[in-house]
C-alpha cells in the first residue's frame, strides 16, 4: 500500500462525503492518541472547518496536553468540556435508581457522555462527527455501543494497528503521539492490551496474515471476541425491514 496516496485518497474522500452530505465541517475527539490523532489531520486535509473536542472524563492530564499539541501541529480549532462532574452525577443518579454498576458498566458511561456530547456539538454547528475506531478494535469488539462506535463516518475503519500507524507516519503525526500506548482512558492506568489480553501485533498478524500465524491460544481469543461483539457491528434488529 502507497501510504502517502492513502492520504490523499482518504482526504479526498472525506471532502466528498462532507460536501454531498451538505454539512458545513467536522467535530471529532480528540486525545491525543494515534487513532483520534490521525483521523484529525486527515479531516483537516479536507476542510478547514475540524472542530476538536477535548472531553476530560477523569482522564490523564496529559491526554489533554497531547491533543492540543496535536490541534496545534495540523491547525485545528478545539473546544474543551470537562466531563468529569457530569459523569459522577450521572453515576450517583443511576446507582441511587439502580443499585451499583458493575465496574466496565460504570466506565462505559464515559465514551457514552462524550459522543452525546460531540453529537450536541455537531448538531449547534451542522457538522459530521467521524469516528475513530480501528479494524483491529472493531473485529475485537473494543468499543462501546452507542458510545465511541457510534459516528458519521469513519476514515480508518478499515486499517488494522499496523496499517493505521504508517499512514499516521506519512501523515507526519509526531512519534511521541503515534506511539503512545493506546488506552480508551476508562481508568487509571488503564490500557487496550492489557485489558484485552492480547497484543494489537498478534491481532494484527490473524487479520493480515491469517490465523495460522498466531498461537492457538491467541486464535480462540481472538475468535471468542469476534463472536461475542458481533451484536456491536450488526444494525439494530426490527421485527420487519422498514
């Protein structure tokens, strides 16, 4: 794959998609991280008018500083909103109702309340909101429903960890934001690897290079992780087509 006319090409299909859709730019979040990192500067080849949502959630501080480091590098207009007061209020409300949610239900609010949040944004400006979702994270199922696998588009859908990194490389995104180990920031400490149980290369090897290539361990994971997250990818289920 010639990484540079994937540039170009994904940018000039964004721009088409933003001008038939007859809205007036784009709004994404960003953080900093390689996937949300790549997705705005492609939107920025396309348009002038890229909206930047920093949405701290009790997130790293530094999540914050990355993503205007990186607004700053590709000129990109953001706003930030800190939704760390409407999340614990949130919470208590559903927990007082409810009872206390499990720990991964309590942390999904989170990319939830951000894309209620870039929805809000996209909708007082007439804009589209990209999604930043990686193939590697969708065949895994890593994304929450209704939170960040929710978009208008998606540029990068289909680039496996490895693919998107060298487009993010020809894309001249800084090595220390590229290479930032990636985390949804659910939690302290948190990240994908760890929380998947596996590593993006070996997920990356089965998708590109077939399942003969990972140990079997990594296979049934993989494969057990595929099936139980297909409900994330398939549209909602009526009881007739309409």
């Amino acid at each position: 794959m010639d990484y540079q006319q994937e540039v170009e090409a994904r940018a000039a299909w964004i721009a088409e998609l933003l001008h038939s859709s007859g809205c007036q730019g784009i709004v994404l979040g960003i953080s900093g991280g390689k996937d949300s990192s790549i997705v705005a500067a492609l939107c920025r080849r396309a348009t002038p008018k890229v909206l930047g949502a920093i949405l701290p959630c009790g997130s790293l501080a530094k999540d914050g500083s990355d993503a205007r480091h990186l607004a700053e590098i590709f000129a990109i207009e953001t706003t930030e909103i800190d939704l760390g007061p409407v999340y614990l209020q949130h919470l208590q409300a559903i927990q007082t109702a409810c009872g206390e949610l499990t720990p991964l239900a309590a942390a999904n609010l989170k990319p939830r309340l951000r894309m209620t949040t870039l929805y809000a944004l996209a909708h007082a400006r007439g804009y589209l909101v990209a999604g930043t979702s990686n193939r590697s994270e969708r065949v895994m199922g890593y994304f929450t429903k209704w939170g960040d696998g929710v978009s208008d588009f998606n540029p990068i859908a289909d680039l496996t960890v490895r693919e998107v990194l060298l487009l993010g490389e020809a894309l001249g995104i800084p090595d220390d934001l590229l290479y930032k180990p990636p985390s949804a920031g659910l939690w302290e400490g948190q990240t994908d690897e760890a929380e998947l149980g596996i590593s993006y290369a070996a997920i990356d090897r089965y998708l590109l290079e077939g399942a003969e290539t990972v140990t079997s361990a990594e296979r049934e994971l993989i494969e057990r992780a595929r099936r139980s997250s297909e409900h994330k990818r398939n549209p909602i289920r009526t009881f007739r087509e309409v």
